[in-house]
C-alpha cells in the first residue's frame, strides 16, 4: 500500500529540484481507473488539455487552480472536486500536491 504523505513528500521535492516545476507519480492503474499523483511548485501549471470521461482531482497540499471555459476553480488542501467535462488545466497557486483519479473507458 502507498504512503500518499510520502509520496507528496517525495514528489514535492522533485518538483522543487526540476526545471518545469513538475513532477508526477502513476499510483495505481486497473483500467479503465487510474491515479496519480502530482505535485507543482507554486506558478507551474498543467497546459490545457482534455478531460476524460470521469475523473476527480483532491488537494493532498497547497492549493491549485482549476482553468476551464465554464469557470475557474480554486482548491486548498482536502478539498475533492469533479473534474469539468471539458477542456481544463491546472495552475499552482502555492507548492501543491493532488491526487487525480480518472477513469478512461
């Protein structure tokens, strides 16, 4: 079983340490499910990109903003939110860490 605290750990400071800002870890894959976690370092972003057909996103640290045509989103740690059907991206408004539960049929 994961750490999810250690992961965040771990991945925070390799985002820290990368030129992009970024760094990200697949959690668990039992398709059509899947998980990741990801951190940012407060200003890097996800481009926009398109949504799966399901998929929630929880702030595990720091707080995020969600960017989509029907409206922006921000989340602080703890927070669970459905994802938009849409296209969306994702913005760091501090040092963050989420998990992102998707499912791809």
């Amino acid at each position: 079983m994961d750490d999810l605290n250690a992961l965040a750990d771990e991945h925070l400071s390799a985002a820290r340490a990368a030129a992009h800002g970024r760094s990200a870890h697949l959690l668990l894959r039992q398709e059509p499910l899947r998980q990741t976690v990801i951190a940012l370092t407060a200003g890097s972003a996800l481009d926009e990109h398109n949504a799966p057909p399901a998929s929630s996103l929880q702030v595990l640290r720091g707080a995020v903003r969600v960017t989509a045509a029907s409206g922006d989103v921000e989340l602080a740690a703890g927070r669970l939110h459905p994802m938009p059907r849409e296209r969306h991206g994702l913005l760091a408004l501090e040092d963050a860490v989420v998990l992102l539960t998707a499912v791809n049929v």
